[in-house]
C-alpha cells in the first residue's frame, strides 16, 4: 500500500483553493534563469537513476499490489522532481503533449502527436476539438497546483460538459484531498466523482476530465507545484485490461481503483525513462550555450528547456532575432547534439530536447 504521507510531508494540507507550495522545492525562483546562469550550476544527478524492474509492472499490470508498484514508482519520480531539475518544465509539456494524443483517441479524433504539436502553431482561433484537448493538457502542466473552482470550470467548458456542475464537484474533490487514503486511492476516489457527476454527458469526454482531475489531485496530494499528466498517457495500455484486449475500465466501474493503480505504475516509470533522455540533452545543452554564437542564444535556450517543441520563428520572435539567424541557430545545436528536430520534414521543422 502506499503511505498516504509518501512524500514525507508532516504539515497538513494547505488551503485547497490556492496554490500549493512543494516542500523541499526551491520556493524562491522569482525569474527565470538564464542559460548564462545555469552553466556555472552542477546539473542534478538523479536524472539517470533508473526505475528497477520490480517498481514496473511486470506481467499483467495493476495484479498483485498495484499501490505498491504504483507507489515505488511515483516515490522515484517524486524524487527527480524534487531536485529541481531544468527539464521538468519540457517533461510536462511532452507529457501533457503524451495526455492529450491518448485523449484524442478516447475520443475518437484523428490527431496523433505531430498533429497536435503542429496544431500548437496554426492560425486561428477555432482549431476544433483536437486543439482544445492540446490547450487542456497543457493548461494542467503550465499551472500552479490548486483546486480552484474558475479553472475546472473551464476545463469542463473544454470538454463540453455542462459547467454548472463544476462547485459541486470541486466540493467533491476537495474531500477527496482532506481524506485519509493514500495519494493514488485519493486520485482514483476523485476521478469517480467527476465521471459520475456528469451521468448525461458524453462518457468519453466525461472520462477525459476524470482523468485530468486524477492527475491535478495526485499533484496535491504529492505536494508537486505543478501537476504532472501522468495516466491519460497509459490508460489505454492493453496491459491494464485482464483479457489483454477487452474493454477498459471506466471511473464508474468496481475495478477502476486497481487499474488506475497500474495506470500510474506504468506512467510514472515511463516518465522517469523520459525524464532521462530529457536531462542528458538538457546537459548538453547548457553546457554548449557558450558556443551559441547569436546574442540571444540563451533566450532560446530557455525555451527549449521549458517547452517539449519551438519552432524557428517562436525563437525569432521571443530572442529576438531574424528568422534566418534562428534556424541557423537551431542547426547548430542540432549539430552539437544538444536538440532534435522533431518533425522530419524539410519545412515548418519543430525542435525540442
């Protein structure tokens, strides 16, 4: 089972309506720092710390004791995330990218995720269903932690479902975060809520909030700044289904608990294998910022460590600096092996980490 003082936290819960500090976090980051800044720092080593194989779910995910696996795995991830590492904010964003492609398929939408990358740069202010389950992820991963009642509102709007239902299910989840389960028994318990208060909308968009709100009360619950989207991601493992390709698990059915218990067991080891790769280019890329020869080098160095994709022309605007000192710019650190481009294609190229 998982100790619902996990992360050793011995203050109660701070008040659910506002933000809620991590402790062991730096709290005081009042400006971004610059690459320039950064390379005189040591770079966290927790990055590369593996997830041993009996933290994973091994076999049929969520058999056993899934809070256990559920429980090591996010004790690991919860670790990395305290250090403070410099890719944290590109990990969210490409999970939140991860959340909302697994989305699109609940929902039947045919955008995979270089569709909704790309759909980050369109133009336009209606982009449809796709690119408003792209805004909703990334809204959980941009945002300070809270329950605030404004904001589920909105992510319902999101979804279409009716936001007249919002106080009372911010009520709800808010006895979910008071009670006395551990934190992925308190997720799961506030996923329930906000799939059953929602009995004649559509289920799949009604599973999609059960899902966003799973992460933002885990990230509560573990007192993290920021949410982390965790189980969108793996929901639809085949792994968590016990004939290997039935139907999943829905919040409203009595097996939910155990397989969102696997759910988080495979999305928290498959976010610190991210976390990984994501910190070895983050190495590399603080270290040959020096080498940037364009003067405003660090600015985009610090929007590729906080965004899973820039594009050439973002990077012009934000340096600033003309496009063509951008893209010069992006196929020097493709070079030095400090970014990847992520689209393969020879025009409207996308580079992260």
């Amino acid at each position: 089972m998982i100790r619902a003082d996990l992360t050793l936290v011995s203050d109660p819960i701070a008040d659910l309506g506002e933000a809620v500090p991590a402790p062991g976090l730096r709290h005081a980051r009042p400006a971004q720092k610059s690459a320039d800044a950064l390379i005189r720092q040591p770079f966290p080593s927790l990055a590369a710390v593996p997830v041993p194989a009996w933290a994973r779910a091994s076999g049929k995910a969520g058999e056993g004791e899934p809070l256990f696996a559920a429980g090591a795995s996010l004790a690991l991830l919860d670790a990395f995330l305290r250090a403070d590492p410099r890719c944290a904010a590109a990990l969210r964003s490409r999970l939140a990218l991860q959340s909302a492609a697994a989305s699109a398929k609940i929902v039947r939408v045919n955008a995979d995720e270089g569709a909704l990358r790309d759909l980050r740069f369109a133009a336009g202010d209606a982009l449809g269903p796709a690119a408003n389950l792209s805004s909703l992820w990334r809204d959980l991963a941009g945002r300070p932690t809270s329950l605030d009642p404004g904001r589920i509102r909105d992510a319902a709007a999101a979804l279409d479902l009716p936001a007249s239902n919002a106080n009372a299910l911010v009520e709800s989840l808010r006895e979910c975060v008071r009670g006395g389960e551990d934190p992925v028994s308190a997720a799961a318990k506030a996923a329930v809520s906000a799939f059953s208060i929602f009995p004649d909308a559509p289920a799949a968009e009604a599973e999609i909030l059960a899902l966003w709100l799973f992460d933002l009360v885990l990230a509560i619950r573990l007192r993290w700044p920021r949410p982390v989207p965790l189980i969108a991601a793996k929901i639809l493992d085949p792994a968590l289904r016990s004939d290997r390709g039935g139907r999943r698990t829905r919040p409203n059915e009595p097996a939910w608990s155990k397989t969102a218990a696997g759910a988080i067991t495979l999305a928290a080891a498959a976010a610190l294998d991210l976390a990984a790769g994501l910190s070895r280019r983050a190495e590399v890329l603080i270290a040959v910022a020096p080498k940037l020869r364009a003067k405003r080098g660090s600015k985009v160095v610090d929007l590729l460590l906080a965004e899973d994709c820039v594009s050439p022309a973002q990077a012009a605007r934000q340096a600033p600096m003309t496009d063509r000192a951008a893209r010069r710019l992006f196929d020097r650190l493709v070079t030095l092996g400090a970014v990847r481009e992520l689209t393969g294609r020879p025009a409207f190229r996308l580079y992260g980490l």
